[in-house]
C-alpha cells in the first residue's frame, strides 16, 4: 500500500515529538543480582538469550536486563534491600530472615523464582573421619561463608545427628572460604582442612583425586531436594514492576529446558562465562547430563529450612507453607 509522503512525514513529526510514547516504548532497565559457579547458569543463559527481554517484551513491559555479580549472599542482600538492584539471586535462609524481619513493610522480601537444587556435598579426604561424629576439634570444615546455604545443612546434620540444641556442635570447625580456595585447600595433604562442602563443579573436579569421598549431601539432611538459589524482591518493588515475577519465572523455566534439551549448548554459555582451566566445555555438559533436573522455578525445602531457623530462634514467623513466601505466580510450579 502506498503512504502519502507528506502526511507519513507529519505523522513521523508527531511520534517524535511526542516524549510520552517514546518514554512508552524505551524498555525499563532492570538489574538481576547473581552469584558464581555452574548454580546460577539459568542466569547466564537468560542473559546471554535475552530471555528476561524476551518475555518482558511479550508481556507488553519491555526491560533491559542487566546482571550483577556479588560473591557472597549479605552483600546481594544489602543490594535487593536499599533497591540497588531489582531482584537477587541467593539462599533460601538468607531470604527468610529478610521474609521475617520486614515483615508488613514495602522492604518485605518474597521469592519470585528458583533457579537450582544442585546438591551440596560434604567431602572429606581422611580414612577416618566416616561421620559428622568422627570430626576432632582441629578438622577444619571449608565452606563459602560462616552463613550460608552449606552452614545450615551442616547444622541440620548436627541436629539430626545430636539432638536439639546441639546445631552448633562443630561450628567452631567452620572456616569460611571461597570455593577455589576451599578445593585447594582440600587437596593439600598439609593443609588442616579436612572436608569441603562443595558445590559443583568443585564437586566433581575434587572427587577426581584418590582418596577424597563423599561424607553426606544436603539430600541426605532434607530427605530429598532443598534449593539451593532462588530469586527475590521486595514487596515494593514487585509492586512497582507487577509483571517482573513471571517475567523471571519464564526466563527461569525456558533456561532449565535448554540445559535439559542441549547442554553442549549450555555448558558453552557456561564456559564462555567462566572460563575454566579444570573443567573443559565437555566436562561440563557431562556435568549438566547427571543434574538435569536440578534447574528451573520450582522450589523444595522450604518449609524445613522456615521451620529449622524457628527451632534454633532465628526467625519469629514461620511461614505455614512454601508459598506464604513467593509470590503468587509460583503457585502454578510443582514445588513442595
């Protein structure tokens, strides 16, 4: 069909002079706080596939999606509470003290979406030690950071194992190290680390050597699987952005198939973003063939974690089920 010039060019006058629209149609800029390692990799393909504009775009409020690294889960904690970025990706504990101790106010935090129950493993590298039992006062336990997601698996164990009360009984063993560090120190038969809880891929790349093994995984505290990240934002915030949640759970859910259906293609994502001198483009997708199903939106644990973090006093409010802390969107997931 053929435009008049004229009026196509007084028509184009208009749409630029008109700064509403065009504010109408810039994408809003949103910042996603992530972490390291093979757990946050539906985050890496979501940016790399610009699935958060995807979806934005398909829900008639496009972003552009911008992805923020943090190394440890109290400074993206800090980063979600004071609005620096839009929404965090981190441990299920660590979002349910912010869940409690805001509770009522524009700073409440909610679950929006998880991202991974890749399992935590405690690993050891002495004959002797065959249980939690067996650690003496000088077997150091490396693990990320004094709170986090391996430091409440570790004091569940000791619950278990001990009785109540005794959560603490080998928190002095603790030693907070960054995974790389964690590894090497593992590895070292001077070193006075005697067991990592690891996460892949320092997992697999420490089980390679002889004489490292397995103790327990956080399988084995929860009986099944607990995640291990999951997004979050405050309650003003997904009030300021109401499409943000599904947004994010979309992006989550068509990651998770990726790594399911192509995790060469994944594992390359991967490798592209952390580039590796231990673990080949191969080891990776061989790594993401065994934990397949260890992606996507869908939640577990949460409720033992709630209710483990009341028994020792850490929170006041334990929520009466997994959903009283996402948001409603996620009440279409299978999560438990």
């Amino acid at each position: 069909m053929l435009v008049d010039r004229r009026k196509w060019l007084a028509g184009s006058a208009a749409i630029v002079a008109s700064p509403a629209l065009l504010r109408a149609q810039a994408p809003r800029p949103v910042k996603l706080g992530i972490g390291f390692g093979v757990g946050i990799l539906p985050a890496f393909i979501a940016d790399e596939l610009k699935l958060v504009e995807k979806y934005s775009a398909e829900a008639g409020a496009p972003v552009s999606a911008s992805f923020v690294r943090f190394s440890g889960s109290a400074a993206m904690q800090d980063a979600v509470l004071s609005g620096s970025i839009d929404c965090g990706a981190y441990g299920i504990a660590a979002m349910m003290l912010a869940w409690d101790k805001a509770r009522g106010t524009p700073v409440q935090v909610f679950g929006v979406s998880g991202v991974t129950t890749l399992p935590l493993v405690l690993l050891t590298k002495h004959e002797r030690i065959k249980s939690l039992a067996d650690f003496t006062p000088s077997d150091k336990i490396a693990m990320p950071a004094l709170v986090s997601p391996q430091m409440y698996a570790l004091q569940m164990a000791s619950e278990k194992l001990w009785g109540p009360g005794q959560q603490d009984r080998l928190k002095t063993n603790v030693v907070g190290l960054p995974h790389p560090e964690a590894l090497n120190a593992l590895l070292d038969e001077r070193s006075e680390i005697s067991a990592y809880f690891s996460s892949a891929p320092f997992t697999q790349i420490a089980l390679r050597k002889p004489g490292i093994r397995k103790l327990l995984t956080n399988v084995d505290v929860y009986g099944g699987k607990s995640t291990f990240l999951a997004f979050a934002a405050t309650k003003k915030t997904l009030e300021e952005q109401p499409k943000l949640a599904d947004i994010v759970i979309k992006a989550m859910t068509e990651a998770a198939e990726l790594i399911r259906k192509d995790p060469k293609q994944a594992a390359a994502i991967y490798t592209k973003v952390e580039p590796s001198k231990t673990m080949t483009a191969a080891d990776i997708e061989a790594l993401l063939g065994e934990l397949a199903n260890d992606f996507g939106p869908d939640v577990h644990g949460v409720k033992k974690t709630a209710d483990f973090m009341q028994r020792i006093g850490q929170l006041k409010n334990a929520p009466a089920n997994w959903s009283d802390v996402f948001v409603p969107a996620m009440s279409k997931s299978s999560s438990d």
